[in-house]
C-alpha cells in the first residue's frame, strides 16, 4: 500500500534551533554538539517502523534519511528552520542547501512546507504568501513530488493565542486558511491543518457541540484534498481525543502528523539520563501513543 492509497500514520521531527536549544539546557555541562542529531535519530530508528511517513528537517534530514525503516516514506521539510520567523510577515525562509529538485535524487516523494498565515492580514502581504506557495506547487509538480502544505493560522488583532477571544476566532481562521489553499492554483496533494478549536476552552468558552461544527466546517473547506491533523504542541491525551472529537463529528481526514505529542516527554529523559534511556522510552511508551492514535483515526 503506498502513501497516498492508505491512511497516514505520520510522525513529525523536523524542530530545529528550538529543540537544539532545549537539549543544550537540559543537558548542561554534558551537552554534545551532536545532540540534536541523536535524539532524532532515535525517534526516527524507533517509531518508522510503525509509522507510515516521517517528516525530518532540511538540515538534518540527508544525514537522518538512512535511519528510516524500508516501509516508511520519507518526508523533508522545504524550510530553513521550521517556526523560526522572526520578520513580521511571517514568511518562512526556505533553505539554502536543498532545491525541490532534488528530492527525487534522494529517494524523497514528499515534499513539506509551512507558512503562518492570517486570513486577516492586508491582501497585498497574502497575495505574496500565496505566490509562494504556489511556486514551490508548481515546482513539486514539474519533478514529481508529491506537496503536503501546512497553514498554521493567526490573528495579528488576537496576540494571545490562548485566550477566549482567540478560540472564539480560531475555527474561522482555520476554515478560511483551508478554503483559500484548496483552491487548485496551488497543487496541493495534501493539506496538513490545525485543530480548529482550543482544546482547552471547550466546556467553556465553546459547547461539544459547536466544537464538533468547527471540525465539520473546516473539514468541509478542504473539497477534494485530503487532510492530515497536526499536533501543534499540545499533549498527547489532548491530541487523541481531538482526532476522536474530529472523526464524532463526522469528518473522514486522512489521518496524522503528530511530533510533540508523541515525543516530548522524551527531552527530559534524554537530557537527564541521555540516549539509551530515551531509546527505551521511545520503544515502549513512543509507539503505545503511535499505537493509541492509529486506532484512534481508523
């Protein structure tokens, strides 16, 4: 079964500056120049076998790529240094050592990029965002490479992303970004998207039942292309009792992408008691939570 045909089951571990840093704290006077390295080629080694696509970064990526199990598709993030933005337009800077044509020399058929975007934002800042996108769609499309696109969604009026203002706004956000990236100028094989709601504020600022509407509606967005859940940070009880939320209210996504959720307990362990001790980890507790997800979308 390729990974267009079945569902996908994806692990994410393309962090970049923002891991290395935590590592490096936590590792303190035993910190190696390597670390960053170990500890993503110990989640690769541990969970692709039980994966159906894991997504690495641009920098590290060409090194990680031979750790990955011969069932697993390769997927290489197209970004220099995945949510590293620090101009305000929030474009993502794209790497110097990697061109979309040369994925299909590294045996990697998909190709993923990130873009924070705010439906809100003056339109002459999204039509350059959009133009982006769709040059690199247009580039995938020309060598083969199949492009998953990530629209992570923000509101420059609403700066608390936590708060109830927020979550009021989100699904609308979520819907609205969705809408504009199915549009077929963009040739986009797969949409990787939100949670359309604040886990977190339902119950209170938002009834199960409009939390179900938010998924319906966003989901409803995407037409014919098929979407992947992303994670985002929040922990893995909250992201699997999402994607279950998601598949109450109906929605059929194609599955997952999840990183943090399943891993990040792990920088303690690997930081406290290093590599062989996270090895370990990954083995039992990584792949019960890959595990749990899986059952949990199917």
């Amino acid at each position: 079964m390729t990974f267009s045909e079945g569902p996908v089951f994806g692990v994410a571990v393309d962090q970049g500056s923002g891991l290395e840093a935590a590592l490096r704290e936590g590792r303190g006077a035993q910190a190696r120049d390597d670390d960053l390295f170990t500890f993503k080629r110990i989640v690769v080694e541990t969970l692709s076998p039980y994966a159906s696509t894991m997504l690495v970064d641009a920098a590290l990526g060409r090194e990680l790529l031979p750790s990955y199990d011969a069932t697993c598709t390769k997927m290489l993030a197209y970004e220099a240094d995945v949510y590293h933005i620090v101009d305000e337009d929030r474009i993502t800077k794209l790497p110097d050592n990697l061109k979309v044509s040369d994925y299909p020399g590294l045996d990697v058929p998909i190709l993923k990029f990130f873009l924070y975007y705010g439906p809100n934002d003056p339109a002459e800042l999204n039509q350059r965002k959009a133009d982006l996108v769709s040059k690199i769609g247009a580039e995938c499309r020309a060598n083969g490479v199949t492009f998953l696109f990530e629209p992570i969604v923000y509101d420059r009026a609403i700066p608390d992303g936590a708060s109830a203002e927020y979550a009021l706004a989100k699904p609308e956000l979520v819907r609205a970004a969705t809408v504009r990236f199915a549009a077929a100028e963009f040739n986009i094989d797969f949409l990787k998207v939100e949670i359309p709601v604040n886990f977190a504020q339902i119950g209170s600022t938002m009834s199960q039942a409009q939390a179900k509407a938010a998924f319906a509606n966003a989901a409803e967005a995407a037409g014919d292309i098929p979407l992947l859940y992303l994670s985002a940070g929040v922990t893995f009880e909250q992201f699997r009792d999402a994607l279950k939320m998601s598949r109450d209210a109906g929605v059929n996504a194609k599955g997952f992408m999840c990183g943090r959720a399943i891993w990040s307990d792990a920088i303690g362990l690997f930081c406290a008691e290093g590599p062989v001790a996270m090895e370990r980890w990954m083995k039992a507790t990584g792949r019960d939570r890959l595990a749990e997800l899986k059952d949990t979308i199917t």
